[in-house]
C-alpha cells in the first residue's frame, strides 16, 4: 500500500505543498488546511491584504 497524499496539500510536506503569490503584499503564501475546500479562490494571504484591496478599488 503507497502513502500518496489524500488532498491537495494535506500528507504532503511544508516545502511541497501549493504556493501563490499575494497581489497585494507580493509575498508568497502556502496551502492550509481551512482553504482545502476553496484553494481555487484563494487570492489574498490575510484578511488584512483582502480588506486592503477593497479600500483600493473604491
């Protein structure tokens, strides 16, 4: 029996799991297990990046 990972990023190492890039902050963040159900529309690394691009786009 192999050990594949289950999910997305779960059973996988830190350095292994998925990144994207914050458009707000530019820095780099990875997968979490809270944003399993919803990585694909994961844009923003914080709330506090996603509050800041709403006061920017007003």
């Amino acid at each position: 029996m192999s050990k594949e990972p289950k999910g997305f990023g779960q059973g996988r190492r830190p350095g292994e799991r998925p990144t994207k890039i914050c458009p707000v902050c530019g820095l780099s963040f990875t997968w979490r297990k809270k944003w399993a159900r919803d990585w694909e529309n994961v844009r923003y690394c914080s709330e506090r990046c996603r509050t800041r691009a709403k006061e920017k786009a007003c």
